[in-house]
C-alpha cells in the first residue's frame, strides 16, 4: 500500500508569540524545505565523487561500487519499513488511547501522537529518496555493463587484479616527498607485489 506523504502541522509553545506568528507565516516554504532537501547524495556526487576514475578506474569497479552503494541503501529501505511497521502500531494505539482519555492524560497523549504522526511522515520521506539512490545506482550498473559486457559481474576478485593495480598507479602518482612513510608503504607495497605477479617495472623508486 503506497502512502501519501504529509508533514503533519506543529505547534511551537517554547517560541515568542511573535515568532510563531513568523513561523506560521513561512508554514508552507518550511515545509517544501523540509521536504526536497538533500537527505544522501545527488546524481552528480555519485558519478563524479563517489565513482571518480582515480579510485575505480575501470566499469567492473565501478559496477561493484555501484552494487556495494545499493546494497546499503536497500538495507535502510529494509530496516525502514520495520520501524515504520513499528511506528504504525505505536500510533493506532495512541490514537485508541486518545478516544478514552481526558484532561492532562489526553494531552499528553496528544502530544505522542503528533510526535507519531512526524516519525511516520519523516520515515516516509528517508524511504522515498532511499529509493530514489537505488534506482540511480541501478542505472549505474547498466551503463558498466554496457560499456564493457565482459566483465563478471558474479564474482567481484576477477576484476580486482586489474581495477586496483590500474587505482594504485593514480595513487602513487600523487604521492610527494610530503607524505608519510606509512602513506607510501601502503600505494607501494601493493604495487611492487602487482609488479612481481605481473614480471613488470611499474614501481618508481
């Protein structure tokens, strides 16, 4: 059942009557506000942050990024729908409460329960652009494949040899007399053992 998300209205007794006055004045662009801001990452930080050529160099570590990322994400839209779940319950109790009570205890009640109300319209809200990030790392993967239908994408060691021997060499690239020698001992030390593998001389010394 799909479910229409709306920011329940909250009151502000802690504020200045004033500045309730104020805040129920920009009732509605708080709310639009509330509701487009950026929760995760846009399209651009994906391709371009997350997935940049120096770290995965090749569409087969892009593709199993891409797979890690969404992973994640399906995970939260998981464990989101059981606190929602949870949160449904906790609020048609409230409300059944609420049907028998009077005086402070009704008030009190009342208060869970637009509390409720916000935790159900804000899980509604994370799972949305959850979602919204699966679907963009799926498309992700789609365009890894298509750019190189060869690769395995069962089994994410067949790639590796090549991806992070390929990440390393950017790394060490960048590499200055500035940095450590733990730095250096961790870009090197991998590519002088790829170099051994491989009968090559790419290590600078």
């Amino acid at each position: 059942m799909s479910v229409k998300i709306k920011l329940p209205v909250v009151d502000f007794p802690q504020l200045e009557e004033s500045t309730t006055a104020e805040m129920q004045e920009l009732a509605e662009e708080l709310v639009d506000a509330y509701e487009k801001r950026q929760q995760w990452r846009t399209e651009i930080e994906m391709r371009f942050s997350v997935l940049n050529d120096a770290k995965f160099p090749t569409p087969a570590s892009k593709y199993w990024q891409a797979v890690r990322e969404q992973s994640v994400f399906y995970a939260g839209v998981v464990s989101g729908a059981f606190e929602y779940r949870r949160e449904q319950i906790t609020n048609e109790r409230l409300q059944a409460r609420l049907t028998d009570a009077s005086g402070l205890d009704a008030d009190e009640i009342q208060v869970d329960l637009d509390e409720s109300d916000w935790n159900l319209a804000n899980l509604a809200l994370e799972g949305r652009d959850r979602v919204r990030e699966i679907r963009l790392w799926s498309e992700i993967k789609a365009e890894c494949v298509k750019s190189d239908p060869k690769f395995n994408t069962e089994n994410p060691n067949d790639h590796q040899f090549t991806s992070l021997h390929e990440q390393l060499l950017h790394r060490s690239a960048s590499l200055t007399p500035h940095n450590s020698q733990a730095e250096r001992l961790n870009v090197m030390g991998p590519l002088m053992t790829f170099d051994k593998v491989k009968g090559t001389e790419s290590v600078a010394s």
